[in-house]
C-alpha cells in the first residue's frame, strides 16, 4: 500500500456511488453482527471492516470493501441479479444497486479473492470492488 500516492478522484455522480458504498457497509455490518453475535465486552473486537483505495498499474482505481463476516458463497452473476438475497430482511437490491450504479459511472463491481488483492489477512469474508478504469480517473 503507498500512504505517499497522488490523490485521486473518479468523474461520475457522487449520490449514486455514495448510496451504492452506503449499502455495501451496511451489509458489511449486518452479515459481521451475524458471524459474531456474541462479542462479550471485554474481547478484543473480532468484527472487521477494511475500506481502501488501491491503484493497480494499467488498471485504475479499485475502492475496496471487505470484512471478515460469513463472505459470499454464490457466484457473482448471481449476487447482483435483482431480488436475489441471503439477508432475511432484504430485498435484494443493495448488489444490484451498486453494480449499476458503478456501471453507470463507467466502473465495474468485483468480488476480488483474497489472494488477488492487497488486502489484510484478517479480512476474509466478503470483498467487493468498486473499479474504475484509468480514464474515468482525475489524478
């Protein structure tokens, strides 16, 4: 990870991305409560959520969402179909929602391994990426 990068910034609506980020760390949130429902108060915290800008040479920008909750056990196709959900509660269309709204702004989301990523160890639950190729990025 370089802390000394250049910031960036990606063209595109900033409502749309930001209720898609929104969404994806309220599942985040959701799916780690969970995984670990029982958190006594004086255990170290268990519950994580890893969110980082990494920059892959040729590539773009990846803004990056991970945790370390229960992870996806469906392939990708399926977890952005609209009204496809493992959440009691849900609706199905937080995944959808943030696809769309990364394509409409010239981007990609992917569920990146965590061995194809720069991402810490702990995080190995669900990890998603909100990508954007080099010419939709303001350097």
């Amino acid at each position: 990870m370089n802390d000394t990068a250049p910031p960036v910034s990606v063209r595109g609506s900033e409502e749309l991305l930001l209720g898609a980020l929104t969404n994806l760390i309220d599942n985040s949130l959701y799916w780690l409560r969970v995984r670990w429902p029982d958190l006594d108060k004086n255990e170290e915290p268990v519950r994580r959520i890893h969110i980082a800008i990494l920059r892959e040479a040729g590539e773009g920008v990846q803004l990056v969402i991970g945790d370390n909750g229960p992870g996806f056990s469906d392939d990708p196709e399926t977890l952005v179909r609209p009204f496809f959900t493992r959440r009691p509660d849900g609706m199905g269309l937080g995944l959808y929602y943030a696809s769309m709204a990364t394509q409409l702004n010239g981007g990609q989301l992917t569920f990146p391994a965590p061995a194809d990523i720069d991402i810490p160890s702990d995080i190995s639950g669900a990890i998603i990426s909100f990508t954007f190729p080099e010419g939709r990025i303001e350097k």
